[in-house]
C-alpha cells in the first residue's frame, strides 16, 4: 500500500504539470480568442512564459533554439510537466509530512 501513497501523488503532479505546461504554451492565443484585448494576451503570455522556464532552460542546454516549442509541443511540455510535477511533489510531501512541533 506504500507505493500507492508515494508513487500515485507524483503521477497525478506530473499530469497537472504536463497540462498546466501545455495551456501555458497556447496562453496567448487562449487570451486573444477569449478576451480580444492586447493587455490580457500579453498577461497571459507572461504567465505562460514564466510557467515554461525550466523546459527552456533544458532545451536551451540541449542546444535547441527557442522555435523548438512549437515543433514539437507534446515533448516540450511533457519535460516541462515532469519537472513541475517533481517540484510541486517535493513541496507536497514537505508540507503533508512535516513532523508535528
């Protein structure tokens, strides 16, 4: 029973990164079809950028240029999905299993 309490949160954290990343890549375009406004797509561009840094920073040391996002979005952010969903799963178990004072 352990391997469930361990290993299905940070499946379930990878998914939300890996859709999280996804939805961060089409941001711009979400916002301009939703809001028809130049300052909610730029907003929603910065949001996405931001959330998109670290598959950048591992592309970017691939030695991919910085097209590579739309060539290939599913691998993009996939990586960007498991590094999220490490991340949110390291502060997840931090938070959840903190031994009481």
């Amino acid at each position: 029973m352990r391997p469930l309490t361990r290993a299905l949160p940070l499946l379930v954290w990878i998914a939300l990164g890996m859709i999280l990343s996804w939805v961060s890549i089409y941001a711009f375009w979400f916002a301009v079809w939703t809001f028809h406004s130049v300052p909610a797509a730029r907003a929603c561009d910065a949001v996405g950028s931001f959330i998109l840094t670290p598959a950048r920073a591992v592309f970017r040391l691939a030695g991919a240029d910085q097209t590579e996002i739309f060539f290939d979005p599913i691998s993009f952010s996939g990586t960007n999905g498991l590094i999220l969903g490490v991340l949110s799963y390291a502060a997840f178990r931090a938070i959840w299993k903190r031994p009481e004072a």
